[in-house]
C-alpha cells in the first residue's frame, strides 16, 4: 500500500508545482494530497500493531520527549477538555523508536479525549518493580527500574462487560463512523516492541492506561586491580 501510495505522493507533488495551475483544481488536489497522507498515516498505525519498525531503539529522555510533543498533544484537546502534563525532570532514560512512543501517546490521549468530561492528565514516574512474566511481553528485560506513564481521564469509564476485549483491534465502544478500532491496539503494539507492558484500570468517575517502560540503568563498572 505504500509503495502505491508513493505514486499519488509523487504526482501529486510535480502538478501541484506548477504555478499555472488553476486555484480550483489546486484546492481538489491538496484534498487528494491530505487523503493520500491520512491513508499513509492509517498503514503506519497497522503497522505499529504487529510489525517491528526497521529503525532500533535509542535512549530518549521522557522530559524533553514531552516538551517536544506538546503542541502535538493540546491540538488533540477541545475547548471543554484541559491535558495536564506531570513530568518531573530527573526520570531515567527509557530505550524506545522514538517515532512509535510518539505513536503511543497521541493514540492513548486521543483515546482519553474523546471520552473525557473535563480533565486528562499524563503523569509521568519513576517506579521499581519485581517483573511478573505473565504480564510482560518475552522481550522484556529484567531490570527492576521503570518509567510509569499513565494516561488518566475522568470520563465515564469502560463498561465491565467489555474491558477484556479493549486492546483487540478493530474493536471499539464509539460510534463506528468515529473511529476504526485502532488506537488502543496500536498503542499496546508499540509498547511491546519497547520490552513494556500496557494495562487498564479504572472505575466510573476515571479511566487509568498505565504504560510501563524498562528503565536504561548504567552497567556497574568492575573493580579494579
């Protein structure tokens, strides 16, 4: 699908060049253009779900990776929804795609926006935990330091009765012409590719996503002779 994608992309670009172009035509080929990236943008979404990104991990500072996100975040929020972000300044370094973690994110506080009364907030922490296997992807490393991010809304909450199937994809309690089922599971997808885990909490009143991401800790120098 890329590479046909790839096409419109290029084609689109040389028509649009010319300075002769008629404003009308113009303005049905941006449309064009803004579907074919919307489309591009859907396959990258997909592919997050299951298929590892060509690049490798690299350190990232969550702090700055917020600072820089953060105009991507508040444009997800309404007039009627305030994104508060808690973020100290001396967390550890995490080891992810930095392109997949910005993935992550933007689908879970696009996720908490739309069902949000008047508040999300992401609160960022640092965390030591004794690893359980059973809730660890097997790519997991075994270090006891995390970064915890959580995402938390205070909307109605999801219903019991549908909390087990959240994370399977194409699956969605919204209207279906509002979403396509994705954003959570594209969201799990990436942070199993980190070596993390992604898990819901909550009751009515707040919805808790809480992802955890291995910490990078500093390999303990030998002693010398």
């Amino acid at each position: 699908m890329n590479n046909i994608l790839s096409v419109f992309h290029g084609y689109l670009g040389l028509l649009m060049e010319d300075r002769k172009l008629d404003p009308i035509l113009k303005e049905g080929l941006a449309r064009i253009r803004g579907s074919a990236c919307e489309a591009t943008e859907l396959i990258e979404r997909i592919n997050a779900i299951g298929r590892p990104a060509s690049c490798t991990r690299r350190e990232l500072s969550i702090p700055d990776f917020f600072r820089q996100l953060r105009p991507s975040i508040d444009a997800l929020g309404t007039s009627d929804v305030r994104i508060v972000i808690e973020c100290p300044a001396d967390l550890p370094l995490v080891r992810v795609i930095p392109s997949r973690m910005k993935l992550a994110i933007l689908e879970l506080v696009r996720n908490a926006c739309d069902v949000a009364v008047s508040r999300v907030v992401i609160r960022a922490t640092a965390s030591e935990v004794t690893r359980q296997p059973e809730l660890f992807s097997e790519t997991a490393v075994t270090e006891t330091q995390w970064v915890r991010i959580e995402v938390i809304d205070d909307g109605l909450g999801v219903p019991a009765a549908e909390a087990g199937r959240i994370f399977e994809p194409f699956f969605s309690t919204k209207k279906r012409q509002q979403c396509a089922g994705l954003g959570l599971s594209v969201a799990l997808g990436c942070v199993q590719q980190f070596g993390g885990t992604l898990q819901h909490r909550g009751r009515k009143g707040e919805t808790i996503f809480e992802m955890m991401l291995p910490a990078c800790v500093p390999q303990q120098l030998g002693a010398v002779a």
